[in-house]
C-alpha cells in the first residue's frame, strides 16, 4: 500500500515536469523610468538586485526554478508582482497611477514588506540596508516631487480618489 503511494508521488512529480511554462525574459536591459528620471548606479542596482526578478520583464532563473512545483509558484510570483507593477511598463501608465506606484513602493520599502520575505531566504543579497533603503527613499521622492512639478496637481489623483473628493464636496 505504502510502496503504491509513494510510486504514485513519484509518477505526479515526474508527470509535472513536463508541463511547460513561458519564462520571463526580454531583451531590454533596463526600464525607461532610469532615463525619465535621474537615477544614481545605487538605486539602480537596488530595483535589479531587490525588484526585477517579480517586477520588471527579466528574471534571472535560480537552477532549481526547473523543478516542478518551483517553477509554477514562481512563474505566479512574478505575474503577480508585474500585474501589482512593472517596472518596464513604468512610461505607460498614467501619471497618477505612475506617482501611486512610487508611492506604493516607498511604503513597501519602509514597512519592509518588499522584497518578499519569501525570496529573501534565499536571495540574501536582496535584503535592503538601512542605507539603501535610505537612498531609495530620496530617490523615490525626488522622482515624486518632479511629478509635482511636471503635472497639474489633478492628474497625479487616482479616478477613484478624486471621485470621493467630488462627493464630498457636493
Ligand atoms: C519574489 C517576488 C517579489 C520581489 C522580489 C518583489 N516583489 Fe513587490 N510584489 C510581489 C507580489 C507577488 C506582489 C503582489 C502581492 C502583494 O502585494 O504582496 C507585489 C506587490 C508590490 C507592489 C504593489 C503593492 C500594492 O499594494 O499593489 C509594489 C509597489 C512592489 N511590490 C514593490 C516592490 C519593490 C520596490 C521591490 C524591490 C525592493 C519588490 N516589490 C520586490 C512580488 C515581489
């Protein structure tokens, strides 16, 4: 009985290596946000070391991401993360969903909820200094204060808040 099981295991495991799955990677380098906005070699190095694996259109593939199940827990991993936000798709949404997503990722950062504690187990490189978080902080608010400055303060409102806002006012 025990044996039946456990060959039954063993068959499931081997049946799921077959299944395929896309991987994600492009050939762009990096995300046109760098250029948009003036983004030092620390920061940069952060969003590649900490952010692309599940954030941007480049995942650099550990060797056991082969292996089933791995490979579907982290191919949901990053769709998840690029549906939340990409960073490569940073130039394509609008401007009060790019100030958001800024905001959004101070916040992350700040309540050490970004990068996935799960990934950091293993990815112990990672991990953000104080330091770095720091550095991200400053350059996270400059890129939003340059908003302020580029954009008429109602479009860096997200619909739904400026919605509320008009009926409270009403
Ligand atoms: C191992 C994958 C992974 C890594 C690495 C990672 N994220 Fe995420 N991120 C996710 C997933 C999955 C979500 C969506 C679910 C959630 O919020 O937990 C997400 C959500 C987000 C969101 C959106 C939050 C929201 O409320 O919609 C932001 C912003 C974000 N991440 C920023 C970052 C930043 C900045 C880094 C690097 C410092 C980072 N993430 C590293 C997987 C990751």
């Amino acid at each position: 009985m025990l044996k039946k099981v456990l060959l039954g295991i063993i068959a499931v495991f081997a049946l799921i290596q077959l299944i395929p799955s896309e991987k994600n990677i492009s050939d762009q380098k990096d995300p046109e946000l760098f250029t948009l906005y003036p983004t030092s070699n620390t920061v940069k190095n952060i969003l590649r070391t900490s952010c692309y694996d599940c954030h941007s259109n480049n995942t650099e593939y550990p060797w056991y991401s082969k292996i089933q199940p791995v490979k579907f827990w982290l191919a949901d991993h990053i769709e998840e993360g690029k549906e939340h936000f990409n960073i490569y798709e940073f130039q394509n949404y609008r401007p009060w969903k790019q100030f958001h997503k800024i905001e959004e990722c101070l916040d992350e950062i700040k309540e050490g909820e970004m990068p996935l504690e799960s990934y950091t187990y293993i990815h112990t490189d990672a991990i953000l200094t104080e330091l770095q978080k720091h550095e991200f902080d400053l350059w996270a608010h400059g890129v939003l204060d340059s908003m302020k400055r580029q954009y008429p303060a109602d479009s860096l409102i997200s619909p739904r808040k400026r919605k509320e806002l008009k009926e409270k006012k009403d």
